[in-house]
C-alpha cells in the first residue's frame, strides 16, 4: 500500500515538474521537495526508485526536450527560449545544450535531420 502511494505521489510530481516547465520555472529540487511535502533526501531516494533517474536529472533532461522543441517549431530568439525555459542567460542555456546534444543550439535549430 505504501508504494502504491509513492508511486501516486511520484506521478503528481511528475504532473507538477512537467507543467512548471511549461511555464518556464527555474525549478530546483528543493522547491519540488518543498511542494512535495517530502525531504530533500527522501523524495531523491523515492524519485529514483520509480524512475531510474535523479529528481535533478529528469529536471534538466525536461528542460533541455523544451528547448529542443521550441528551437525546431519556432523563431523564437535563443534568448527568449534560454529565459522562458528557466536557464539563467543564453549562454548557460548553449552550454548545456551543447554538452548533452553534441550541438549548439543554433546548429540544432538549422540542422536537416532527414
């Protein structure tokens, strides 16, 4: 019964990291457990048990498919996704794209994929 209440309580959590990003929320870990009504530590223990991946993993990973997603379907300037996907500066945004795609986020937005 217990995990099956983890469980619910991990997919709320889901639900929440999911619609904060949306809105471009710079969220943390904290702010989830926060939220969650969980410790830090407890919720990084629950979180990766049902997941396979760390609260602040799947946060950045989040972050970075909403980049992704908004440099192919918009013309949006690089500065306003950066800031409208809770990165601090553009340059914090390129960093981190280009460390975990290989690519800057420019050369993604312009690359032909087929």
């Amino acid at each position: 019964m217990a995990n099956h209440i983890s469980e619910i309580t991990i997919e709320k959590i889901i639900e929440r990291v999911e619609a904060e990003i949306e809105r471009g929320s710079r969220l943390s870990v904290r702010e989830v457990a926060l939220w969650s009504g969980y410790s830090h530590r407890h919720l990084q223990r629950l979180f990766l048990m049902y997941t396979g991946i760390p609260l602040g993993e799947y946060i950045r990973r989040r972050r970075l498919n909403r980049v992704a997603l908004l440099l192919r379907l918009s013309r949006r300037s690089l500065q306003d996704i950066a800031l409208s996907t809770g990165f601090d500066s553009q340059q914090s945004m390129n960093r981190d794209f280009k460390k975990n795609t290989g690519l800057t986020p420019k050369q993604y937005r312009y690359r032909k994929f087929f």
